[in-house]
C-alpha cells in the first residue's frame, strides 16, 4: 500500500519552517508543543500512543478502492498534530490513498481553527480541498466572534468521521478527588486556578468558559495549540486543570495514574470507554454536555457527485471489519451518516451553540 501522506503545519512560521517532519515520519501522527520547542518526555509518550492507534487503523485498511483523481488532494487539519480530529483525518487520507490517489494532510492550529475553516471556504470547490474540523470552527466560534466565513453557506459538509468524550482532568497536585471537590477548591481559590484550553477561543475553550459559568467558578484558561498539548500541560502540572478529549487523557493518564486525574466526561450517561468515570450530570453540573466530533466538510458549491464520493469513500473505510474495534479502543466511535444526515447535525450543532451566545453567559476575549 502507497501511501503518500504528509505532515505539515503553517501557523504564523516561516516558510522554510513549514515542514514540521522528516521523510522517514511522514504520515504519522506527532505532537509539538506551544512554538517550536522540543517535545517533552509525556509528548513522546503521547506521540507513541497516537502512533500506535494510527498503525492499528492503517492495517485494517487494505481492501481495492476507486481512485479519486490523478491530482492530490489536500485534506486541511483544523488542529495540531497528534490529536483525536488528527487522527481521524489520517485514517481517512489512507483509505483514500490506497491506489496511489496523491493526499497531502496539513494541519492548521490557531484561531480555534478558523485559519483553517477559513483557508477551505476560500479554496476551489472542486473537491481536492477538504477541512476536518471539530464543531468549533463551524458551529460554535461564528457566534462568540466575527469570522470571514459563514459555515452553513461557504462550506459543504460530507461526513461525521469519528466521536469521541470530552473530560475534565485536574494534576494530582490539586486537592480534589471528584468534581464537586474540585469546584468547592476553585471557589476557595477565586481567579487562582489555570485551566488548559485547546487554543484561544476554541471549541473546548467556549465550552470551559460555559462550565465555569455553570459551575460558579472563576479559572484563568490557557491556550494551548490543540487538545493533545493542552492535556500534556495539565499532566506536566503546568497548569492546574483543562479539558480536552479522552484519547489525549487516556494515553497520558495510562503511562503514569499518579499524575493526571480525570474528573468528569461531559456525557449524557458513562462512557462504555470508562465506566467508572462519572458525567458531569452526575456531578453535579446537568445539562453539561459536549462531545468531540470531527467532521469531514469541502468548499461550498463542490459538486454533489465528488461530495457523494467522498461520503461513500468514509464510510468504506469506517465500515472495515476491525476498523471500529480498533478505533473503539482509542476511545473513538464513528456515526456512518450520508451527506443530508451531517448537514442536519451541523445544523443542530450550530443552533445548539447560538442558544448558547443568545444567552450571554459566557465570554471570551
């Protein structure tokens, strides 16, 4: 199997810094943190545990498929590399290339991924741009801030790749075994306790601002460039608390429990992945819930039949026998919906999310 698969990232660097990785690592999942430092002793173990679950979901795809078009396609990232929308997006660039069809993947952090939602919306709609993202970009920031985009009318969606729980997760340096101990500490500590976000005025930032109003609680957010360093910063006690999805927890959290603690899952009922974690309804705080998506979407006015393929191409790939066991444990489950079915949760995500800004309970700068 040939699979021409890149990583890239291009976020307010300079050109001959653009290329983030080696010949040998393209196509693997990696994590930097915050600028261009070298990645900590917990991103390594990160970056192993993502390159693992990636070379799982590789294996399971190897049946034929139709090729696309002799041009690449370039498949834009809206988050770093490493995480659980990274990982999605790679598990469809290889499905998609297992007959030679060229796929560039570049991931596009900052802004709460309205560079990247921005760079598709703008790009020709002939199907060889594509955006995954999480509903943040497209969804839940055009409420909060003023974008150059309009989600609903300048992008198509075509496919919602993969779900995954968000959680809550403390230092174990924090004097709280469970959520309502965590809020009657953060009380007692007004404006004192940092909260690691998945950059300013992402999705997981709005929805941690949203908890914060909920719960009564005062928390500095600190943004960092996608969830899988934000959960690194909250494991190396650079910061208090955060949010992000599990996988990002889990793979830290299993390499060293006396560290990180996971607190809640914004959930409507237990995760099956961690039953003994409780949701947030449970703690206390019901009517809290939001979920990590990424969704596959391409410019708007991109032919119904290349959107129509593409969806099909998803859900070849989602549908492979052992593909969902081995994303299951990843804590990852997929929702194999056809094109007018994403559209309509795009749409509820959207509506959900202006209820919210309607509301005026939350703020961000």
């Amino acid at each position: 199997m040939d699979l021409r698969v890149s990583c890239r990232r291009a976020v307010n660097c300079p050109a001959d810094r653009e290329e983030l990785v080696s010949e040998e690592e393209k196509g693997w999942p990696i994590i930097a943190s915050e600028g261009w430092t070298a990645v900590t002793d917990a991103s390594r173990r990160t970056a192993v545990f993502m390159a693992l679950t990636a070379v799982a979901v590789l294996a399971s795809i190897a049946a034929p498929a139709q090729t696309y078009s002799t041009r690449p396609v370039r498949i834009i990232v809206a988050s770093s590399a490493g995480g659980f929308i990274d990982v999605a997006a790679r598990m469809f660039a290889a499905g998609l290339s297992e007959k030679g069809q060229p796929v560039v993947v570049e991931n596009i952090a900052g802004a709460g991924g309205q560079i990247a939602a921005e760079r598709v919306a703008r790009a020709p709609a002939d199907g060889h741009t594509l955006l995954v993202a999480s509903p943040g970009p497209v969804a839940v920031i055009p409420h909060f801030h003023k974008t150059v985009y309009d989600p609903l009318k300048d992008l198509s969606p075509i496919v919602l790749l993969a779900i995954t729980p968000i959680g809550f997760a403390v230092h174990t340096s924090v004097l709280a075994q469970t959520f309502p101990e965590f809020v009657a500490y953060a009380r007692s500590r007004p404006g004192k306790i940092s909260y690691a976000v998945a950059g300013q005025g992402s999705f997981l930032h709005l929805g941690g601002e949203l908890l914060k109003s909920m719960a009564g609680i005062d928390m500095v957010a600190v943004p960092y460039r996608g969830a899988a360093p934000a959960a690194t910063a909250i494991f190396g006690g650079d910061v208090q608390a955060g949010m992000a999805d599990f996988l990002s927890l889990m793979s830290l959290q299993q390499a060293d429990p006396a560290k990180m603690r996971i607190l809640a899952l914004a959930e409507p009922a237990r995760s099956a992945f961690a039953p003994d974690i409780p949701t947030f309804a449970e703690s206390g705080l019901p009517g809290y819930e939001i979920r990590g998506c990424a969704m596959l979407l391409a410019p708007a006015r991109t032919p119904k039949a290349a959107v129509d393929f593409l969806n099909e191409q998803a859900k070849r790939i989602l549908d492979r026998p052992g593909i969902r066991q081995t994303l299951s444990k990843s804590a990852i489950t997929s929702d194999i919906s056809d094109v007018t079915e994403t559209g309509r949760f795009l749409r509820a995500e959207h509506d959900k999310w202006g209820g919210v800004a309607r509301r005026g309970n939350i703020n961000v700068p």
